[in-house]
C-alpha cells in the first residue's frame, strides 16, 4: 500500500483528501502543523507529499527548500487556495511535482497523486539498483568519437533540442540518454524510458499516451501513458525504429502540438516534453522501405548523435576491462583481479558483435567463474566463444607483423606440443631448440597442457 502524507494546516482540507486517497487504497498520514510535518518526513517513509503553501509555521516554500536541502526525492503535490502563476514559478524551481488549486478537483487529486507516487518509485528503483551496482555506469574511453559525443552532450543537454541516437545493439544509447538527462536543466525530474520494440504494437499507444476506462477491451481503469508521466522532464522513446506507423503519426503530433490524446478520450492534454530517441536500425533505409515515417524522422533528427561500435575503438577496451572488472569485484566483494597483457591482447582482437555491452557480461562471466586473481589468456581462450579458426586468427588483417608471428609460433608450439604428448624434452629436441628456451616461449605465451 502506497503512503501519502498531507501537510496543511486546514482540518477539513487533510480529512477530505484522507477519505477520497483511502477510498482508492492509499495509507494517509496528515498534520495541521507544519514543524510536525518535517519531523514526519525527516523519520517516514512516504511515496508522496501533499503541500499547501500559506501556513503558520513554516509555509511551503520553506519546506519545499528543506526537501531541497535534504536531497529527499519525495514528489510533492502543492495544493493551494493562492494558485498564482507566480507561486506556481516558484514551487516548480523548487522541485515541486505539480501544483493543484484548491477546491480541490477529485479527479485531477487522483492523476496527481498517482502520477507522483510513480515518479517517486522510479527515482527509488533506480537508486537502489546504483547501489546494487556499487556504482554507475559511465561512459568511457579515449577515441576521438567518444570525446566528440560527450562534448555535444555536455553542449546539447541544458536545451530542449530533441535528441536522435544511433549505433549497433550494446553500443551505449541508454547511457547516453541517461547523460544527457543527468546533465539537463530537467535532471529534477526521473527520466521516463520506454523500449519501443518491447511493447506489442496493439499495446503502444496505450503505453505512450494512456487510455480511458473501458476504451477497448481489458481497459478496466484509465491510465497514464508515458508522455504524461515525462510531463516537465524528459521522455526516452528507445529502439524507435521499431514504433508501428500509427503510433508514429500520434507521437509526431504530439510533437509539434505538445499535447496528446488518451485512448478512448476525446480532450487534448498539455505535455511539456523533451523526447530524446534512439535506434539501432539506419532510419533512412526504413524511411526508403515505407517502415519509418520521413516527417517523425526529421523532427526527431535534430541533435544526431552516433556511437561508434567498439570494434572501431578497441584501443578503449583496455580501459573498460579495468572499469568493469572493479565495478564488479566491488559489488561481489571480491578481492581486485589483475589482467595480464595477453589476456588483455586476446580481448583486443575479439570482434565484439554486441559491443560493450557485451565484453562487460564477458568480463563479469571472467571474474566471477575463475578463482584466481590473476587473470591469464588462458583462461580468456577457455570462456571466449569461437568465432574465427585459429589459421583466421592468425591471417586477420587486424594483425600487426609482430602479432602475427607471436601467433603463427604460438600455434606451431602447441601443435607440436600436442603430437608429442606434452612431453616438453622430446619436443624440444625434434624442433632443434634447447629445452630452457622452449620453456620460455611457454612462459611467454603462457601455454600450459589443459
């Protein structure tokens, strides 16, 4: 059960709103007195926060500056007799959710409340899962591409320019939405994300823009879409390229009206959203093919941001194996693993069809799944899929001359290795080297019988 708390120094207002959030299956804490209220929420725990403003006491910029202060991501519900444009102003910079005029409507009592207790969820949601982590995902790397994406970032953020980002599958879009989000002027807010080829194309306009109660069959309460929810933040439409045609023309509608239009509902709703997009799809051959909408890509296409897959920058992957391996021996309280420069190398050369999203779930299988603190080739060759023979491998023109011949010799040890049974004398002798030197070359490439 969901916990409001109603803080306003009218008896009658706090019971009325008590008797219509019960009904629908709230707990409801309230006071008259507004000292008591913070000492309410500085000790509970509450989904959401109903404010008046003009109290005795303390009033509630006061208090909406104390939260402020606190960092309490609590979503407050100003509900006030005083409903100003300029008091409005000022709650909204102070973090408020949304502002209601008192007499208070039920209806609009009811969106607000749900509305704010489902921001407040995802904001705790999301900071237990960084916790989980032990720490959170950043964006990282030294090619040139990167640096170039994080300085549009950083130039793009604080406006409301809509946002297109392209790249393979685990290349880095969500991260890069979540950045832009963290850096804009409406990080005050949860970003609301919606994966586009999640959702059946029956269901998506549903989920985008909420429905009325019994619109179509199974719509047994009205619901708040996504773009609502996003009202005064920022909404992240991911995998876009895979929105049916329809729910393609309501979201460029949506776009260039700002507002929407429940399912089953016939009044137009005011939304203030900024959409960032993104795709692993190439839009223009979508728009050729007649799948994707020319006009939606446009207006989306106004900051293009493009992630390089990580096969093009594998100088970074050195540095992510680094990241991740701490990260996750952080969160296992694992003792930290080192990587050998053979270990890294062989890494180096895998061609990451699932980019970086998919060397870190490689790396997270490496240190949970080998005991030892020092992590060999050896154990890379033994959870490495196979993708290439080894005379691939060794012929890839991704090789250096010197890489070459390590590899070309590599492979000829073991093969000898292998005809003579392990045994390292007799194969010294049959290839005409001492038997010391051979044992070096095994060190060297850290061969050892399986």
């Amino acid at each position: 059960m969901k916990s409001i708390l109603v803080i306003d120094d009218e008896q009658q207002i706090c019971e009325s709103i008590k008797m219509i959030l019960e009904y629908e299956n709230y707990f409801v804490d309230y006071t008259t007195d507004s000292q008591k209220g913070i000492q309410k929420l500085d000790y509970g725990l509450y989904d959401a926060l109903l404010l008046d403003i003009q109290m005795p006491g303390k009033n509630g910029f006061e208090i909406l500056n104390w939260l402020k202060e606190k960092k309490n991501e609590i979503k407050v519900v100003i509900i006030s007799a005083h409903a100003s444009i300029q008091n409005a102003v000022n709650a909204t910079k102070l973090g408020a959710f949304d502002f209601l005029e008192k007499p208070i409507d039920r209806d609009k009592l009811l969106i607000s409340v749900r509305n704010a207790v489902e921001q407040t969820n995802l904001l705790k949601e999301n900071k237990k899962l960084k916790s989980e982590l032990g720490t959170s995902e950043l964006i990282i790397g030294n090619h040139p591409s990167i640096k170039s994406i994080l300085e549009t970032v950083a130039r793009v953020a604080k406006t409301d320019a809509r946002i297109l980002i392209t790249g393979e599958n685990g290349t880095g879009k969500e991260l890069i939405a979540q950045e832009i989000h963290k850096q804009s002027t409406r990080s005050n807010t949860e970003l609301i994300e919606v994966n586009c080829a999640a959702i059946p194309h029956e269901l998506i306009e549903s989920e985008l823009f909420g429905h009325e109660k019994g619109s179509f069959t199974g719509a047994i309460k009205q619901r708040i879409g996504k773009f609502e929810l996003a009202n005064g933040g920022n909404l992240f439409l991911d995998e876009i390229g895979d929105m049916s045609f329809p729910a393609q023309a309501k979201v460029l509608r949506a776009i260039e009206e700002g507002r929407i239009e429940r399912v089953g509902g016939s009044s137009k709703i005011s939304v203030d959203v900024r959409v960032i997009a993104a795709t692993n799809k190439d839009l223009h051959q979508e728009i050729q093919k007649g799948y994707f909408r020319e006009d939606l890509f446009h207006r989306l296409n106004v900051i293009p941001i493009h992630l390089t897959p990580l096969r093009e920058r594998k100088e970074d992957i050195p540095l992510l194996i680094e990241y991740f391996s701490n990260a996750i021996c952080k969160k296992n309280k694992f003792a930290s693993k080192t990587w050998t420069e053979a270990a890294v190398k062989t890494l180096q050369n895998f061609t990451w069809k699932g980019n970086v999203r998919e060397l870190r779930n490689f790396v997270e299988r490496i240190v949970i799944m080998v005991p030892s603190n020092n992590i060999t080739e050896k154990e890379i060759n033994t959870f490495l899929p196979s993708t290439t023979s080894p005379v691939d491998e060794i012929l890839s023109v991704n090789n250096t001359f010197q890489e070459f011949k390590e590899k070309a010799e590599k492979a000829f040890l073991l093969k000898q290795l292998h005809a003579n049974n392990w045994n390292v004398s007799k194969t010294a002798e049959i290839l005409g080297i001492q038997r010391s030197h051979l044992y070096n070359k095994l060190k060297k490439y850290e061969i050892e019988k399986s």
